[in-house]
C-alpha cells in the first residue's frame, strides 16, 4: 500500500506541541543504504553504450576537463560530500565522454568526482555522451524519461540534463516528452531538496506527494527532520500536510521565516540559465507586487569572466 494512501485515522502528533513533536533527536539512518547502481553495466563491457544509462567505471579512468571554469574548490564542502557520499552513495551520476584508450573526461560533476575519490570509492556511476552528437544524445534521454521504471530522482536528472545538455528550455523538453509544463517544473524542483531526502525518495523511503510538501518548509534542517519523522512514523500524505501547517503556524515560524510564495515559471527559467555559471548559491526573493532582489554568489573571478563570455556571445 503506497504511503499517500496509508490510512484514514486521525494524524498522528497533532495533540503535541511542536518542542515534543520535534525536539527529539530522530535517527532513521538504519533504513538508508548507499545507491550503488550495482546492476549497470561497467562502461567498456560494451562496443556500443546508451548515453541515458547510468554506467560504472573506474575512477583511474576518469580524468578532469581542461576547459572546466571552475579552478577552485571548498575544502570543506568537499570533504561534506564526500561524507554523504560513503553514507548515501552518489544520488547524481557525473556526465563524461569517450576519449581514448578506455578513459573518459569528464563534461559535468569534477566537484562529485573529487568527492567520490576522497570518499575512497573505486568505480564511479556516469552517464557517457557521445559529446559530439546532440541530436542522438537528445533521443535516448527522451526514451529513457518515456521507460516506466525510472525512479522520481531518475526522472528529474533526465529533465535536467535535456535542459542542460540539449540547450531546450522547459516548455520545449516538455513537449518532447509529451507533459505538461507544470509537470516538469514540479519534477525539477524535487533536485532542491538536500540530498539525504532525494537518497530517500529515490530508495523508495518516501512518496513523491510526501517531497511535495516538504518542498513547502523554509529549511533544509527543518525538510529533514518531517523527512525522518515519516520513514519513522509511516506518516502518510494528509498526516505530514498537517503537521507541516501546523510548524508553519506557529508564532515562532510567523516571526523568523514566513513561507514565500511559488516563483512565476519565467523567474524559475531566469534562475536555471544563470545557475549553469555560477556553482554557489543564487536566491532570489520577490513580494507579490513583483518588486525584489536577487543575489549570486560567486567563487572565482573565473566564474564571472565564464558568464560575462556567455552575455557577449548571446550580445546581451
């Protein structure tokens, strides 16, 4: 029986205030296990690969982009990811290419590869492009979005990749696939959840209607923690909506971090293309009259001169 549809009893917890409900500390981590991909192929078992599959190969044969903008990266992040990747394994594949002699260069992911390395990991999961055919590259993530067995995580990377990898904007990647529009931004938006909650929806801990609304909390401490409190207490769908309005409206919340409302789908364009240079945070923040600000960070001047370039390519 899927969780959304768990039962019809009264929610659980809603009698508790919310130190009872919340302030204990809740360890699910015994249900979670790495994402091993153990049942694809090792890239090179074949002559000819399916760049929608998700392959193995070893992290000896991969070495980095010259051309990556990126020169600089935070020691401590990395050794964060690396964490999470010996705990979780890697939710999001690299993205490489064929070279010669069995190796591969990598086209996305040299952040998660340099993490998978101090992780101590042997074999890496990747998707392997042919780089230099777009149009074949764009059939195989559409049939693979089309297959019935592709996990929430699964689907969402493949519609990010479409829009990353193919140059299509969201309302052409959802005519291809044949979805609606508001469909393919709801999938995408589950990729801003952390990564221990896409672990978890991808494994089948969780329900796609249970993402949604955590989607709809201010943090990612507090999305984690209604993350474990459902895989704790089988909360369906209904039970976790009302507990989560119930955090929300609480006087605490009102004061510190009142609820925003969804982006219109232009600003959510804006701030996919621009996040393609930038590899730190980008926020933006808009009142209902339409009035706000928007914030990049950035890491490097090289990140500036790479978007800078591509302002005056596009003549901006």
């Amino acid at each position: 029986m899927e969780k959304n549809e768990m039962s019809n009893k009264e929610p659980r917890g809603l009698g508790k205030g919310l130190g009872a409900l919340l302030g204990e500390d809740i360890n699910v981590d015994q249900f979670r296990k790495p994402v091993g991909y153990v049942n694809k192929e090792i890239a090179g078992a074949r002559p000819k690969q399916d760049s929608s599959d998700v392959l193995r190969i070893p992290v000896e044969k991969v070495e980095a982009n010259p051309f990556q903008p990126r020169m600089a990266f935070d020691q401590e992040a990395l050794e964060e990811l690396a964490a999470s990747i010996r705990t979780l394994g890697l939710i999001q594949p690299i993205t490489v290419r064929k070279i010669s002699d069995g190796r591969y260069q990598i086209i996305s992911g040299e952040r998660r590869f340099k993490a998978c390395r101090m992780a101590g990991m042997s074999m890496i999961p990747a998707y392997v492009r042919e780089a230099d055919d777009q149009g074949m590259l764009e059939m195989a993530l559409v049939e693979n979005i089309q297959r019935e067995n592709l996990d929430p995580i699964e689907t969402a990377l493949s519609f990010q990749r479409l829009i990353d990898e193919c140059s299509l904007t969201q309302e052409a990647m959802a005519d291809r696939v044949g979805k609606k529009r508001a469909s393919v931004a709801n999938t995408l938006r589950l990729l801003k959840l952390p990564v221990k909650i896409q672990h978890d929806l991808k494994v089948g801990l969780l329900s796609v209607g249970h993402a949604k609304v955590l989607l709809g909390l201010p943090d990612a401490a507090s999305q984690e923690k209604f993350c474990d409190l459902v895989i704790k207490e089988g909360l369906s769908v209904r039970e976790l909506e009302d507990l989560v309005k119930k955090y929300l409206k609480s006087p605490s919340k009102q004061k510190s971090a009142p609820a925003q409302s969804e982006l219109p789908f232009e600003y959510t364009r804006m701030l996919s293309h621009i996040g393609k240079y930038f590899s730190n945070e980008i926020s933006l923040h808009r009142s209902a009259s339409g009035k706000g600000t928007m914030t990049v960070k950035f890491a490097s001047d090289e990140e500036v001169q790479h978007f800078l370039a591509a302002l005056e390519k596009a003549d901006i």
